[in-house]
RNA sequence: GCUCCGAUGGUGUAGCACGGCCAAGCAUUCCGGCCUUUCGAGCCGAUGACUCGGGUUCAAAUCCCGGUCGGAGCACCA
C-alpha cells in the first residue's frame, strides 16, 4: 500500500452509530422501565424502552418493566394494559413484569428494618413547618426519638391513626446536603384515596424514592438509564442505598428532549379525549405511541434514532426531519405508488383517439407491474384544482404517464408527445375513481379521489408527489412526504 | 434565589476519561447538477460547527479558571 497511498486516503470510513458500552458489567445486566401508569406510552417514553431494550439485548440478562403505581392520584387503569401493548408494538422484550402497588408488605418490611436500625423516623408535623425546618437545616425533634418509639408510631400509622398529612415517614440523610430537597426525605405519606387495584386495602404509600431505592435493590439492578430529570433522585437514592449497605448501580441520565409540534402530556390528551376532541389516544394528532403506529411509522425507526441520539446529559430536540428519513427508507420498498387528486376537478380532454396510461407500481421494482388505465375520446379526468388554478392559459404540462396537454380555458387539450424534459409534471386520476378521506396529523383533512387500482388497499403507499399515506378503507393517515 | 447539569454546522450526533492522526467524521435538511414521466429512490457537488475570554503546553474541541447562555431540581408526584 506504500505506492499508492492516494487509494488509502479516499477510502471512507463508514461509521455507524452505536451506544457506548456501560461501565462496570459482570457477565450479564440488569436493566428496568418504570413508566408510572397514568396513559400509554408516548414517543418520549421510547426513548427510555429502547435504549434499556438494547443494552439488555447486547449484554444478555433480564429487563423489568416495573409499573409505579404509588400514587393512587394519578393513575388510568387502561395503562396497566396499554404500557405492555405499546411496548410489544416496539419490539421491547420485557422479561418480567412487577406492578408496586402489589408489593406493598415488601416496602412495609423493609422500612420496619430501618425504622429499627435508626435510618428512618416518623414525623408528626405539617408539610410546611417540616419543609421549613429543611431550609434552615434544623432537625426536627422527631429525628432524635428511639427506634421504639418510632416502630410504635409506624404501626399507628398503618392501622390509620393519622389522617392525611398528620405524619409521614421520613428518611434520614444528611441536614447539611447543599440541597435542601435531598435533606431528610419523605419515604412514605398517608393517602387515602382509594387505589385502582387495591382500593382502599392500603392509605400508606411509600414516596418514589422509597419504594424505587428499595425495588432497585430487591430486583438486582445493575444499570439504570433515566432522564436528567432524576438526577437529584440518584442522589436522594444513594442514601439509602448507602444506609442499607446496598450494592448500587450504575446509573445513566440523558438529556431532555423536547419534541416539537407534538401533543404529549397525558392530562391534556386525556381532557381532549373526554371532550371528544380527540377519538381516543391513537388519534393521529397526538405523539403516543398508539398514534403514530397508526399513522405507518414502523417500530424499526424508533430503535435506529434512539441509538442514534446516544445517551448524552445535554438537551436536544427531536427531529422529526430525521425520523421521518429513517422511516422512509424502511417503508420504501413494500410501498406501492398510486395516484391521488386531492380537491379533484373533472376537466375535459379533447383526445380523438383512446389513451392508455402506463405508471409503475414502484419504479425501482419493475417486476411488480404496472396501472394501466384507458382514456376514452372526448374523455375527461380528474385534476387538482389547486394545480389547476395555478396554471396560466396555454401552459403545457404533461399528466403522469399518460400524454401532454396545454390548458385551454377550461380544458385540456391533447398534444403529441415530445421530448421536453422541462415539462412539469403531475398526477391526474380517471373518473371511476374512488372518494377518499386523507386525515392529516395538523387536524385538517383532505378530500379527494384515489385511483381505481388502490381500492380496497391497505398499509402504507406513496401517493405520488403527496407523501406516503396508510391506507385503511375509505379513509387514509398522513405519514410524511 | 439556592443546588446540580450541560454547551460541536439549520437539526441530530462522533470525537472529549488517555491533548497531537481533527485545518473536525457521519446522518438529515437546504442549495446546485445528473438520472428519473413523483416533490420518492439513486448518484455527484457545494455551503455550513468546536459558546466566549483567559491560562497550562512545542501542541487544546479535548486539561484548568472565569463569564455567557440553556436546562433540571428545590413536593408527604413519578
């Protein structure tokens, strides 16, 4: 390679994105997905369902899907059942399922242990005055009493003594920590609303921290991958791990990312959905998961631009340029071309004799075949009006695959064919065409007529110089162009 | 305000732990051209970035200090 070492430095090193290797593995991991089940899952969750999925897919091990329902508050209890659903669409191979609310006597437990080893104590004050003896760094004096006094008062608190913000159970950390939020949190409060799945069988709940510490460590977790959002989390979590003695895991936080032109919260979708603004939460105009399936995104993409955006702690936005890029180049090939005329305007053609068109089902798949259709003499067509609109009198253009024609008028005059390549070019369909609804993902809707030959088609299409669309009936979703 | 985190072209990322091979790679978009009877696919080309200021060093995108900007947290939510 010495004598021509001009060869070398053309040669292109093809770079493909992958995640970066996790710190400390011994042999297999343990990873975990902890949505809280207020809605299914949206885009934003993806991101955590896959980047979890592949580092369990490459190291080998197991992926919890741990449901955090400690908040009886906010809970939908379709969630229970979508959250598992979107995740199988994903491709998401969760290998055991753990609903908290369900584990309850675990927490119980293990906050018993503590209670007698110090670590946590139970307190009786207002929210207020606590959070203000924080801020100051000042213990309360509940901080001090013995273990036995606080055990006594922790059954108290289970058998329903307290009433609702009368005393909680708090976690001992350090009074000193620059944070004062990570300064003697709450691990457990009294609610006493009732629980979708165990209605009024429990009022004590441990906090996130809690029973998130405690699940991290009964499970085995050996890596976690969250939002920066619960890096002051982390933090509080340490704690306890700490006090325990627990092993504690690697953790990972990416960065926000904000997705834009997208409806996400799920307050709002569901509010949407009682008004009947939304038909459910696989309208098309919103970002669940649900939704976008709907629309022909292939779970595929997902997974390549989540890899791709790696795990990095700085904030992006979501690009949906480049998510519809990596989409597209999946749906390509199986997506056969039809014509559609949106807003469609017969116009009449002064042909003498029949024409036949002749377009691709796909261009870059010959062997599919083609649409043919024929052209009777004195004939017309459909044509976008908008397109019509454009064009000034004696404009030639050409009708896809089938011949030229200048605008006379209100008409369309035949022209023999010719070599002009500057003709611009566009799509017309003949009159036993189909209606169809094309409903967009900006609310509006497009009314027109789609070819004869895509009757009856479902999936997606390319519907030619429009976008790509799946089809369902008489109706079909925008994906992207 | 306090605590913490981050900053590479329009967008998304690679590189940063071990400074030199980075006059910065890849993808996407935009713009030009070729091909094509799609505004799809393919091909070619072009534009475009290390937040700023200091310092260390023969050498800094990479290390140190400071500023600016952005974000998160400051709940008996998750």
């Amino acid at each position: 390679m010495e004598e021509f070492p001009e060869i070398m430095t053309r040669e292109k090193k093809e770079e493909k994105h992958e995640l970066p290797e996790l710190e400390n593995v011994e042999g297999k991991v343990v990873m975990r997905m902890a949505p809280s089940p207020s809605g299914p899952l949206h885009i934003g969750h993806s991101r955590m369902a896959i980047l979890n999925d592949e580092y369990v897919k490459r190291y080998g091990g197991e992926l919890i899907l741990r449901i955090e329902d400690t908040n009886p508050n906010n809970i939908d209890p379709d969630a229970y059942d979508m959250i598992p659903q979107d995740l199988n669409w994903l491709g998401v191979n969760v290998t055991k399922k753990v609903i908290q609310s369900s584990r309850m006597d675990i927490y119980y437990n293990i906050a018993r242990d503590m209670i007698r080893k110090g670590i946590l104590y139970i307190l009786e004050k207002d929210q207020a005055i606590f959070h203000d003896l924080k801020l100051k760094s000042i213990p309360a004096e509940e901080r001090s009493y013995t273990p036995e006094t606080n055990e006594e008062k922790f059954d108290k608190l289970l058998s329903g003594y307290y009433s609702e913000g009368e005393a909680a159970v708090v976690m001992k950390t350090d009074l000193a920590h620059p944070n004062p939020s990570v300064r003697d949190w709450i691990a457990f409060r009294i609610n006493t609303a009732p629980h979708p799945l165990t209605g009024n069988k429990y009022i004590l709940y441990p906090t996130m921290n809690f029973s998130v510490s405690a699940d991290d460590h009964l499970l085995g977790l050996t890596h976690i991958i969250r939002g920066i959002d619960h890096l002051v989390n982390t933090e509080k979590q340490k704690y306890m791990f700490r006090a325990n003695n627990w092993k504690i895991p690697e953790y990972y936080h990416y960065g926000f990312i904000s997705i834009p032109d997208t409806i996400l919260k799920t307050t709002v979708i569901k509010q949407g959905i009682k008004s009947g603004k939304y038909s459910g939460w696989d309208d098309i105009r919103l970002g669940t998961i649900m939704a976008l399936k709907k629309r022909g995104y292939r779970p595929e993409t997902f997974r390549k631009y989540w890899i791709n955006s790696g795990m990095r702690e700085s904030n992006a936005t979501f690009s949906w340029e480049i998510f519809n890029s990596m989409n597209r180049e999946l749906i390509d090939y199986d997506a056969k071309r039809f014509f559609f005329v949106k807003d469609p305007r017969e116009v009449k053609l002064n042909n003498t004799n029949k024409l036949k068109s002749h377009a691709a089902i796909h261009p870059g798949r010959p062997e599919l075949g083609y649409r043919e259709y024929e052209i009777n003499p004195k004939s017309s067509i459909y044509f976008p009006s908008g397109e019509f609109e454009k064009l000034k009198e004696n404009d030639r253009i050409r009708l896809k695959d089938l011949c030229i024609v200048l605008k006379n008028e209100k008409e369309f005059k035949y022209m023999p064919e010719d070599n002009d390549k500057k003709l611009k070019i566009i799509q017309w369909v003949p009159l036993n065409s189909n209606d169809i609804k094309i409903y967009k993902p900006d609310g509006t809707v497009d009314d027109g007529k789609i070819e004869p030959l895509a009757s009856g088609k479902k999936g997606v299409v390319q519907l030619e110089r429009y976008g790509y669309v799946n089809l369902s009936e008489h109706m079909g979703f925008y994906l992207h162009r």
